[in-house]
C-alpha cells in the first residue's frame, strides 16, 4: 500500500512538471528600483585599479523581466568594469555589455563596480572620471545608475622587469650587501635616480603630488633622501623605504600652524596605497622603513606613520659581525596601527622626543641587542588585543638557535607615558653584565603584585615609584580608537615632570607650572 501510494505521488509530480512551461519573461518596461542612483567608488590613483562596489537592482513588479541590456555609458572604451549576479558579459565586451539579463518577479539582482582609470581620462578641473549603467527596456529612455570616482596623480617609484622567454618577469633588485654568513642580500625594488625620465629627481620628496611605491625604494651610500613637509607617501603591499649603512634619510615635516592635532597640513605621511575609508586604519597594509645607516644625520621630524608591519626596523645586515650603531633621530612624530612593530631597533642608537605611537600586535617599541636608547616626553600606548602585547620591550640580547648573543644596553626613559590594555606594558629582561635603565618622571602601567615582576630588580625604580616614576594612574586618553593621544585632564600634579623640551608635538609651549608628561600638553577641549 505504501509502494502504491508513493509511485501515485511520484506519478502526480511527473504529469504537473511535464505540463509546466519554463518561465515566462517578458521584456522590461523599465520600473526597475536601485539600492543607490549614484555609486562613488574612493578615491584611486592613476591606473591603480579600485575596491569592488556594490550595487542592488530590484523587480519590485509580478512578472519575471528579462533586461534588454545592461551596459556602460562609454561602451567598450569605459574604464569601469562591471559583474552581473556573476556573469562577467556578451562575449567581446565582457565586463562592458551584458544582453538579456533574467530577473525573477520580486527578486534582485546584484552588480559589482570596479575602475581602473588615469588622470587623462578624467574632467581635467576637477580629475572626475564618471559613467553610467544603463538599464534598457522597451518602452523608453534606459534607467541609469551614475558612476563616479576621482583620480589622483602620482609619482610612481617601481623596479622595472624583464619578460623572460617563458613569459615570466625577472624584477629589478637591490644589493643590500652581505650577511653574518657574507652571503648577499637581494630584495626587489629600485634604487633612487636623480635623473628619473618621469620622476626627474627621486631624491627630494615633493608635496606637489603623492608619492607611491611599489617594491621597496633605496636610498644608497653616500646619498641622501630630503622629503619635503606637506608630503604624502603610499606604499603598496610588501613595499618600503631602505637606507644604506651610509644613506641618510631627512623628513622635513613642519608643525601645523593652528595647534590642531587634526590638521596635518604639514605633516609628511607615510601610509599604504589603499584610500579608501575602510583601510584608513588597517594594520600591515606596507613593509617598513628599514635602517642600515650608521650615520648620525638621520632625522625624522612630524611624520605620521601607519598601518605598517613595522614602522621603523633599524638594525645592522650583520648582526653579529658588525657592532656599529645604527642611528634616527625622531622628534614630533606618531606611529599608529603597526601590526607588529612600531619601533624595532636591533643595536641601534635612536633618540625621540615628543614621539607617539598607539597599537602595535608585538610592541610599540622593542629595543633589542644592545643599543642606546632616549625617549623624551614621548607617549606609547598598546591597546591590541592579545595577551602578549607590550607597550615597551628593553633587553640585551639577541636568541639564536643555539644561544643568547648579548651587547651592552643603555635605555632612558624621561617624561613618557607607557599604558594600555595589559596589566604589565613594559617588559624588561636582560643576559649579560651591561643593562643600564635610568626611568624618570613617567608612568607606567604595571601589575605591582606579579612575583616575577617583584622578583626582578630592573623594575624597582617602577614598582617603588623611584626617581618621580608613578604607576597605574590612567591618563585618560581622548580617543585610542581615533588615535587622540592627549590626557583629558591634567596630569601635572600627579606626575610631575623634570625639564623638557620647549614645545609639545603641536608646538604648544610647555613651562614650568603646566607641562605634562607625554607628548601633549594637557588640551581642555
């Protein structure tokens, strides 16, 4: 009975599908609704290609529609490039001209933008470059969609390649020297030319129009790289700045006129190619600036720096083979967003005043290997989210596979601010004899009541508030989310801080009576 019954069904299903007409879609009258009427696609660079935009149609009516066409404006000469609810186009026009598109009654469909233009294609007074989708139907004019997305102009900093036989490319390198094991060291990139036939002279950074590079960009021996105030770099994935053992690296930036930590107007910027709104704050977006220098005249001043791995990696090639220092010098500048440096330094000598930096996945600053280290009213906060991230990492030495290998460590501390998520956002360990601390007038975030912590002595000046140090005292950020690094109230009277230097990050004055710790002075508003 069961067997009759489902054979029965089964029969039923069988006659109604074999009666049943596929669908029937009638051609479009238009009345098609739209999630927006015009999409803006970020700003881009010249022949860089966009983020992928998203647009929804919908058929709102009872009948199931077949679209006529969907189509850019410009036809095949249109920059943008579209997918259709996947189908990538008519054959030759793919990405441009889409015929006969179904759409069920009371469904959508979606339709992914992209654009890939330069700034010769765009309105010459304003570097718009716009378009249109044109949905067609048989009763009158195309519905439309309007595109629009502005170009920016660059220089561009590249190696070039070679096309191999095989129709592979072999890319230009950069001969960083020799290793602990005299092996040399290549990496992709392109050495910087005063004679450029497109950049003219690579050597001075401009604030006409940004910079972008691709790979990493060397400043070699005996040259220097000066990078104007008011200049704005991008860097592409995996990409960087390099400076030889005997290259110097100058960032001219200026403070802004109006105190306004907003306004960076002057600043020099360093940051990764992606400009749109959404990698604003991405960490790891670029490499580094690596520093082989070993001369004394290189010097930072108001950089602001993100969304790197490392922000600034400065240690020997031959780490065990040479003990020269290499040296920065970095004043009035913030390092947000790293993804697992802010500062590296490996035998390194670096000074910094009145230096920021917020959120990094190992450490805002790792002074490792020996090295000397100052660090005046600087402010260094690590709010990411893992147990294991510091504020500040100080030790002496460097592990191998089979040893610790130890140099001599000087590291002063005076007037900062290290603080964030942890219970303890400094750690300091040593292996050898010479690790010298000397911490004045900062404070620090630390659990007081860890036995280990108890236990080593290099945190004694720390945990029994020697030399004006204080711990635990949150400085009450503006805003560590949006990288507004100031105290929302005036820490004088409880840390109160030795002789600084004149100014604040912002050009405030500092005196006597009303100097904070940390990179700012204390703002009201």
């Amino acid at each position: 009975m069961r067997k009759l019954l489902f054979l029965l069904l089964a029969g039923i299903a069988i006659s109604l599908t074999s009666c049943r007409n596929d669908f029937g879609f009638e051609p479009s009258t238009g009345g098609l609704e739209f999630s927006k009427d015009t999409v803006y696609l970020d700003t881009v660079f010249t022949n860089i290609g966009s983020s992928t935009y998203t647009l929804k149609v919908y058929n709102r009516s009872n009948k199931d529609i077949s679209i006529p066409k969907i189509q850019l404006g410009k036809g095949l000469n249109s920059k943008y490039r579209i997918m259709v609810d996947g189908m990538t186009g008519d054959a030759g026009a793919q990405g441009k001209i889409f015929s006969n598109v179904e759409l069920l009654a009371k469904d959508s469909l979606f339709i992914f933008v992209e654009v890939t233009s330069d700034v010769a294609s765009a309105n010459p007074t304003d570097f718009l470059y716009t378009d249109k989708i044109q949905f067609s139907n048989i009763t009158g004019a195309p519905q439309t969609v309007e595109l629009v997305t502005l170009i920016q102009d660059a220089y561009f900093i590249f190696p070039h390649r070679t096309q191999n036989a095989d129709n592979t490319f072999t890319y230009e390198g950069i001969n960083l020297g020799s290793d602990d094991a005299n092996l040399p060291v290549t990496i992709v990139g392109s050495t910087l030319d005063h004679n450029d036939p497109i950049n003219h002279d690579e050597y001075t950074w401009g604030n006409d129009k940004p910079y972008v590079i691709y790979g990493y960009a060397l400043v070699p021996d005996n040259e220097t790289l000066n990078v104007t105030s008011g200049a704005r770099v991008h860097f592409h994935a995996n990409s960087g700045l390099i400076i030889a053992k005997n290259g110097t690296l100058k960032i001219n930036g200026l403070p802004s006129a109006t105190h306004d930590p907003a306004d960076l107007s002057k600043e020099v910027i360093f940051e990764g190619d992606r400009l749109e709104p959404d990698y604003s704050d991405v960490p790891g977006q670029w490499s580094a600036i690596i520093n082989f220098s070993t001369l004394s005249n290189n010097v930072i001043e108001h950089l602001t720096l993100k969304n790197a791995s490392v922000g600034i990696l400065s240690n020997n090639l031959a780490l065990t083979t040479d003990n020269s220092f290499t040296k920065f010098t970095i004043k009035d500048s913030q390092i947000y967003n790293c993804s697992n440096y802010g500062i590296l330094g490996r035998t390194a000598q670096i000074t910094a005043d009145n230096l920021v930096i917020n959120n990094s996945g190992q450490a805002n600053v790792a002074a490792t290997y020996g090295g000397t280290y100052n660090f005046t009213n600087c402010t260094f906060n690590n709010n990411w989210n893992s147990s294991k991230q510091a504020a500040i990492i100080l030790n002496d030495y460097l592990e191998t596979d089979t040893a610790y290998l130890v140099k001599p460590t000087t590291i002063a501390m005076t007037n900062c601010i290290v603080y964030g998520s942890n219970s303890t956002e400094i750690s300091l360990e040593k292996k050898g004899n010479s690790f010298t601390t000397t911490f004045t007038n900062c404070l620090f975030k630390v659990n007081d009541l860890s036995s280990a912590l108890i236990a080593n002595t290099l945190y004694d000046s720390i945990r029994l508030e020697q030399n004006g140090n204080k711990k635990n005292i949150n400085p009450k950020f503006k805003s560590i989310a949006n990288n507004q690094m100031w105290p929302t109230e005036d820490l004088f009277a409880k840390v109160a801080p030795t002789a600084a230097s004149p100014f604040d990050i912002l050009n405030k004055p500092r005196n006597s009576t009303t100097t904070n710790i940390g990179a700012y002075q204390f703002i009201a508003n």
